[in-house]
C-alpha cells in the first residue's frame, strides 16, 4: 500500500521554489537587457494589465487572485517603477483603475519569452494528460471554500 504524498508541503514548497526561480530567470533577463525586471508578483501586474488595461483596484485583485490591500501595494510598487499608473474612475471618483504605461508595455517581450521558457521547462518529462491532472487539481485547490476571515459578515 503506498502512503499518499504531503500534498500541502509538496504545494508550498513548489511554490517557494517556483517564485525563487523565476525572480531568478527574471533577474538573468534584466541583466541580459540591461534593465530592471519585474518582480514574479509584478509580471502578474502587468500581464493582467495588458489584457484588461483600465481595470478596477477590485477587478485586478480578481483577476491576480489577491487581497486588495496586497493589490494596493503591488500597484503603488509598479507606478513609482514607472510600470503603471492610477487615475480615478471617470464615472466614480471613488474608484481608482489601473493603466499600463508605455514602460511597463516594454517589458512584456521580454517577460513573456522567459514565462514560456519557465512554462517549457514545467511540462518538460510530462504528457499532456499528466499536465491536464495536474492543472485539473490546481484548478481544483483554487475553487476550495476560504476560511472565514476577520471582518467577514458572518451568517448565524
């Protein structure tokens, strides 16, 4: 009888790993361009900006998988870098949207061909099935109900 694998650690680790990795990748990249790369956390920025440029703090959030106040702070880090810029929602200035700059497109090249060569080397010893087991489960880790957090309305 096999003992199941610690799915937990397994995920955790791989997920440390794979951020050190491609800070590393990333960091080989700027040297090569002579010019400073993203952060992994500030690609997703970037990324999600360049399909949905204008988007809502919130959306963004959505769209990164994060806590707002983590997007806030993502995104203050990207604007002083030149990357991205906040400007207040023509229909409720109460809402901030977020724009790619012309800084932040340039990198997108670059950061795109080192994500596929990162993605190449991934899948590299897998079959396509495997690959759709694998993304399968992911997806379903994602879906998971969260644990209730403090302030959340609670419903007795």
């Amino acid at each position: 009888m096999s003992t199941r694998p610690k799915l937990i650690f397994l995920l955790n680790s791989a997920q440390r790993h794979l951020q050190q990795w491609l800070a590393a990748e990333q960091a080989t990249a700027a040297d090569q361009a002579g010019t400073p790369m993203p952060t992994p956390a500030q690609s997703g920025v970037l990324f999600a900006l360049a399909k949905s440029d204008g988007v809502t703090m919130g959306q963004l959030a959505q769209l990164l998988d994060l806590e707002p106040p983590a997007v806030s702070g993502l995104v203050q880090r990207t604007e002083v870098l030149g990357w991205a810029q906040r400007r207040p929602c023509e229909h409720d200035g109460r809402t901030q949207r977020v724009w790619l700059q012309p800084a932040g497109r340039a990198l997108l090249p670059l950061m795109t061909s080192t994500t596929h060569r990162v993605n190449q080397q991934l899948a590299d010893g897998f079959t396509d099935a495997e690959l759709q087991t694998v993304a399968r489960w992911l997806a379903h880790v994602r879906q998971l109900p969260r644990a209730p957090q403090e302030g959340d309305d609670h419903v007795a």
